[in-house]
C-alpha cells in the first residue's frame, strides 16, 4: 500500500482553471487610489479560496501622489 502524496494547493494542476493566469491581463479598471492585486492577478482568487493578500476583492490600496 502506498502513501497519498499531499496536495500543493499553490500549484495549479492541468485542466483547472488559474485565476491568476487570465488572458486579459490588465483587463481590470482601476480607480485613483486602487491597484489590481498583485498576488491574485485581479481575480480575489488564490488556491479556489479568497485571496489573503486583498482579501477577495481582488484590489488593494494604492499610495496616491503626495508630499
């Protein structure tokens, strides 16, 4: 009998769907103060759960001009 490797939920496996991976990179509209998430690609996605990084949202605040 043989051990059940563990899963790297990290890691993307053939046929399922990444949601950091889009084809319309960039596609996201951002508003003044806000940047699409960098970990997550704009999706709130990471690993089929919310991402930790914008907690779902797939934006995070952004650091606007100032001085």
């Amino acid at each position: 009998m043989t051990a059940t490797p563990s899963v790297d939920l990290e890691t993307s496996v053939a046929g399922e769907e990444d949601p950091g991976a889009s084809d319309e990179v960039g596609s996201a509209v951002e508003q003044p103060g806000e940047k699409t998430c960098p970990d997550c690609g704009g999706s709130g996605q990471r690993a089929g759960r919310a991402c930790p990084t914008c907690g779902g949202t797939g934006k995070i605040n952004a650091a606007v001009g100032g001085g």
